[in-house]
C-alpha cells in the first residue's frame, strides 16, 4: 500500500500543472496540494482501503480544479484562498 500511495502523491505533485490558467495559478495549486496531501495521509492513517483513498483523490483533483477556475473567473473572491493557503 505504501507504494501504491507514494504514487498518489506523485500524481498530485503535478495537479497544479493540469489547473493552471495563468502563472500565479502554480502557487496557489502547490499550496492546494500540500493540504489535500495532509488530508490523503490522514485517510491513509485511519487504514482506509486504497480504492476508498483513490475515490477521495479524484474528487480532491476536481475540488482543487475547480478552485483554480473560481479563481480565475472571480478573482476578487480569490483572495480569500490565497490568503488561507498561504500562497
């Protein structure tokens, strides 16, 4: 399992790539990552199946996906994420 999830969090390590609308956005996305990398190792902590983590990643790339747009589309709102995240 352990392999399995290093994987995962490889492939988070390139979400902000795949969200990215302008160049501020790989801030914010790196900064969205290292949440939901605390969140995913917590699931894994409880010992939560590794299908039942992989479903909670998919739905994290969405979340964070969608989070980037809003940004991008009301960027006054934004500001709020960015200052929570720290980035």
């Amino acid at each position: 399992m352990v392999t399995d999830l290093s994987r995962l969090f490889d492939r988070m390590a390139e979400w902000p790539e795949s969200w990215q609308m302008d160049e501020a956005d790989i801030a914010t996305g790196d900064a969205l990552v290292a949440v939901f990398a605390s969140f995913v190792a917590s699931l894994a902590g409880h010992g939560l199946a590794l299908r039942t983590i992989q479903r909670h990643v998919d739905n994290l790339w969405l979340l964070g996906g969608e989070i980037i747009s809003k940004m991008n589309v009301y960027p006054e709102g934004g500001l709020g994420v960015t200052r929570c995240l720290g980035a």
